[in-house]
C-alpha cells in the first residue's frame, strides 16, 4: 500500500525487518531450515530457536539453559495446540487475529510464556471492546496476570458505567467484599443519586445474605449520606441494620437527616453540618460553558457546572482564541469550537480540545466564515448551518467527518438563518428562528440527511432570534430570544409527532444569546443577555414537575457564549476538582451593545 510505502521509505530498517520475519514465516511453513519441534499434547510445531526466543523469554531459556544443545524436541506442558498456533503466529508474524472468543486465553498465554508484544496487543483489544457486562472480568484478570495499565483502564470503566454494570452484569454480584469496598469507595465513582450506592449493597448483600451480612460494617461506611435524601432515608433505609454498621459520627448524621426537610438540603448546609460524609464523587457529567461577551470583550474563559455539587467552576483550560457567537459540541471525547467572532473579524476556523490530553488541535477550516452560528453533532458527523461572514446572511450548511477531517457542502436551508439555534432529533437535524438581514424569523425547518433535503416544517408563535434550540423529552423546544422588539422568557416546543408547537411554561429570566444544554433530565438555560447587560443567571426545566428552578450563577456574567455535555471521561476530576476562582460580576461592554441590535 502506499501507507507502507511510505513507512519503508522513511524507516528501512522496519521494512527488512518485515521482509525477514515473512522469509521466516515461509521457510517455517515449508519446514526448511527448523531446528526444534514444539509438541503440545500430540501436535507438532516445526519451529526456529532464533525466532522464538526474540519473542519470549520463556522459549531463550528453554533452549539455551533448561535442554542440552542437541535437543531438538520440546514438549509444553499447559497450553493447548489452537493456542500454541496463536503464539507461534505471533512470533513469525508480529501479529494475530484478535477476537471476543480469543483475547483473553491469550492474554494469559503471552503473561506465561513473557511475550510482551502479544501482551500488549491483547490488553489494547480488551480496553477497546471493555463493555458494562465483561469489565469486571477483566479487572479481575489483571489482578492475577500484571498489567497495571490495563487493570487502571477496567477499574476507570467500571466506576465510570457503574449503574450499568450493577443492572446488568452477573460478574457484580461476585465480587469480593473487598472488591465491592474499593469500588464504592471511589471518589471517582459516578452516580447519578447516592441511593444507587446503597441499593447496589443490599443487591450484593441479597444474593447470599447469611454469608454477607457481616461485611455490612466494611461497606455501609463507603455509602455518602450526606447526598442521600432525606426522603429516601425515611422511606427506604432500614436503619436497625444501617445504623449498627456505620461510625457513631454517621449515625448521628443519619438520624439528623431524617428530619432534614429536601429543600433545607443546600450543599453549603450539608458541609457544615457533616463534612466527612459530604465529600462528592466525581460528577457523571459537566457543563461547559465557553467564550461569551464580558465588560472586557470576547473572553477564553470555559466554566464547568457540576450536576452533583451544583456549582460552576473555573475550568483549567481556554479557548485558543477569545470568541462570541460560535459553536460548540463535544464528540468522541473532545470539544469542538466552530466558528465564531472575536469583535474584528468573523472565522471559519475549527478547534478541537482533546479532553483526555489536555491539548488543543487546529480541524480544517470550514469552507464558509461563520459567525452566530448554529452547529449540532448527528451520527458521528458535526453539522454547521447559516450564520453571518460580515455582509451577509447564510442559507449554506456544511458536515465535518472527525475520521477524515473534511467538511462537505450538503444541501443548503430554504431561510437565510443567523443567531438561529439547532438540535438533533431521531436521525433528523431541526432549526429555528433566526435573522436573515432583514427581518426576525419564527420559521423552523428540518433535515433528512437520507435523501439530503431540508423541509420546513410549522412556524412557532413568536419570531425568535439568538433563541436556544434542544432536544427534550420527545420534544423541540424553542426557549427564549430575541423579537425585534425585547427579550422574551416564553417556551413553546415542537411534537414530532403532531407537527405542533405548543406552549410550554415560561422562565423566570428574559434572555437571548445564551447557551443551551440538557445535563441529566434538565434543561439549562444559561447566561445570556436580558436587554440592558449581560447576565450570570442560570435556571433549568424540570419536565416532570413542569416548572422552571433557578440554579446557582456562573462566576462571570456573559451572553453570546456556547454550552455543550461532556461525559463519562477518564479524567472528569481533573475538572472537578479544580479549584475555584474569585467571583466576578462583569458588564456588557460597548461592542457587546452595538452587537445586540
């Protein structure tokens, strides 16, 4: 191919030694030149002494220290001859057909025999195809067999999927007391509620009660009271043989939270009354929100709001350039940055922040400049649609593929849209509102990316520009903007299935340009500006009490920012537990104000 061609031209040395491990493998399969025979329970393997003690330490030995060097015949003892196949591929070819059925078996035959690339290989399969039914397993494996780095790799997956694999895989309910302890002892553990800690206990206690109750005192102590309801407690916990298994100190934070009323629970009242106990894990997810308009101008700054503590923080990184009006998502495990204005000059730059390296990444540039865009993420691909490149308004869209970092024109918008909003809906991209250069839009359109068609579809009640568009509970849901006129705080949300829009309740801020985003059944509605500054509020829906709640503030105030989820990291405490910035309240500046109109 002419990736290896490449690679040989570059590297000689890798290419001969290609060419002379296919020579060996040939003269293996012709039996010319062997000077051992490996026998396994009745099969022979004619086989090179130099080839196999390149690749393992066990093979050396035996032929140079534990035979004499007239032996040509060795038998193995312990592995089957389909194994010994795999290994002896291996050892000619650098190389083996990996599976589900297979990885494992080899994982523990190439540990053996000390094969340290064949090692590799399968420990690199296994933590690619780790899943919530074979991860438990698989940390096991790594406890008899050393790999440290894969053992890290099925314990980060196990606490990151822990509700998953309690719900699912039959490996849970085997578990060592021990086991069990380390896991939900982790600050790394993420839950979406603490209650799944306890009901995970009794659900491992409960499969062989008699054998289990006495490590009731090892593991109730692990289970973060403070962020158990009160509620729950009162309705669920049996607190006979909870409380005569945990430290006098959680007992008596036990029975205070019986009485606790649910919204006396702050978490600054859960610090002060227990601090032990009120220690929160990592979260399940973060909020970001980026770039935005301060009293200063366009800022870098990212903020992290935490579902479990409930309170925004400083993030430890930047955005490459101070932006407003731009796009962001997060896509396999990094953050895309798409767009933008930095109050001189519109972009159809693209940057991407690998979240696990901390490192930013320069993506192909769109093919149009971008600003008060709109951008959405669907089947793996990254979605750009209208905006503003200065003098004019757009129609076009275009599609990033991440795999071969190319963006692709598909089929342009009936409406010239800017400061329009976008989500994804049941394999279908959905936009509304907007402003085409004249006049402030309440249509709304839809894309089919099957037959590359976009259809509008009902217009809404109000004309919406700088609006927040989103995915929720089955609906479209159009929050907020702009009518030419003032700020609204109104809620309508489209059915799919009706292809209606109908009213939804109101919230409690008037905002437009303010970011938008669904974190574990709420929907946020997120800074913004209310008609007169920028705003820090921040409040979210609640579909099924149908109300909006006010959340705690961002520490800087600011519109014409972006929000975007990002879940189940490696590294989410990196995040987390950054620590917190002075607080700081700033103004709309004056190129904020002249934007607005």
């Amino acid at each position: 191919s002419t990736a290896d061609s490449a690679r040989k031209a570059f590297n000689p040395l890798e290419g001969q030694i290609r060419e002379n491990m296919s020579l060996h493998n040939e003269l293996r399969l012709t039996r010319q030149l062997c000077d051992a025979v490996i026998r396994v329970d009745g099969a022979e393997f004619s086989v090179h002494k130099l080839v196999l003690c390149k690749c393992s330490p066990y093979f050396r030995a035996l032929f140079s220290r534990w035979s004499t060097p007239a032996c040509a015949t060795f038998d193995i003892p312990g592995v089957t001859p389909y194994k010994m196949c795999f290994i002896i591929d291996f050892a000619y070819n650098g190389y083996v057909h990996l599976t589900n059925e297979n990885a494992e078996e080899l994982f523990i035959m190439a540990d053996h025999f000390g094969i340290s690339g064949l090692l590799q290989a399968c420990s690199d399969f296994l933590e690619k195809h780790l899943s919530p039914l074979n991860c438990i397993q698989i940390w096991k494996l790594t406890y008899t067999f050393y790999h440290p780095e894969l053992r890290d790799k099925a314990f980060s997956y196990v606490l990151r999927h822990f509700e998953e694999v309690v719900a699912t895989c039959g490996d849970f309910l085997l578990l060592s007391a021990q086991s069990l302890a380390e896991i939900i002892g982790s600050d790394q553990l993420i839950v979406k509620r603490e209650e799944i800690v306890y009901e995970a206990i009794l659900k491992w206690m409960n499969y062989a009660p008699e054998e289990r109750k006495e490590h009731s005192s090892l593991l109730f102590p692990k289970v973060r009271l403070a962020w158990m309801s009160p509620k729950y407690v009162r309705e669920n916990v049996n607190e006979r043989e909870f409380v005569k298994s945990i430290p006098e100190r959680q007992a008596k934070y036990f029975h205070s939270l019986k009485i606790i009323p649910d919204h006396w629970r702050e978490t600054s009242y859960r610090y002060f009354i227990c601090p032990t106990l009120a220690k929160p894990r990592v979260p399940p997810a973060l909020m970001l929100a980026i770039g935005g308009w301060t009293e200063r101008g366009p800022t870098s700054l990212i903020e992290a709001y935490e579902s479990n503590t409930e309170y925004w923080k400083r993030a430890p990184m930047t955005t490459e350039t101070s932006l407003v009006y731009h796009g962001s998502v997060f896509l396999n495990g990094s953050v895309y940055i798409v767009g933008g204005y930095d109050g001189v000059k519109q972009f159809n730059a693209v940057h991407r922040l690998d979240l696990a390296s901390m490192t930013w990444h320069e993506v192909s540039p769109m093919h149009s400049t971008r600003s008060f865009i709109s951008v959405t993420v669907m089947n793996g691909f990254i979605y750009a649609m209208g905006g503003c490149n200065g003098p004019q308004r757009l129609n076009t869209v275009e599609r990033h593929d991440p795999r071969s970092n190319q963006w692709t024109l598909i089929s342009s918008m009936h409406e010239k849209r800017s400061d329009a909003s976008c989500t994804t809906l049941n394999g279908r991209v959905y936009i509304c509102g907007g402003f085409n250069g004249s006049e402030y839009l309440s249509t709304a359109e839809v894309y089919n990316p099957d037959t590359d068609q976009w259809t509008m579809i009902a217009n809404m009640s109000s004309k919406r520009s700088g609006l927040g568009v989103a995915a929720f509970g089955d609906y479209i849901f159009a929050v907020g903007g702009f009518d030419g006129f003032s700020r609204l705080n109104t809620v309508e949300a489209y059915n799919v299935s009706t292809k209606t829009w109908c009213n939804f309740p109101s919230m409690k801020k008037k905002r437009s340009n303010f970011g938008i985003s669904v974190m574990e059944d709420l929907l946020f509605a997120v800074g913004g500006f209310g008609g007169v500054s920028t705003i820090s509020d921040v409040e979210f829906y609640d579909i099924k009490a149908n109300m909006w709640v006010k959340a705690n503030s961002m520490r800087m105030s600011r519109s014409a920012l972006s929000c975007c989820v990002v879940d189940r990291l490696y590294n989410t405490a990196y995040y987390a537990d950054h620590q917190n910035s002075p607080q700081l309240n700033h103004l709309p500046s004056a190129g904020e104000e002249e934007m607005e109109q």
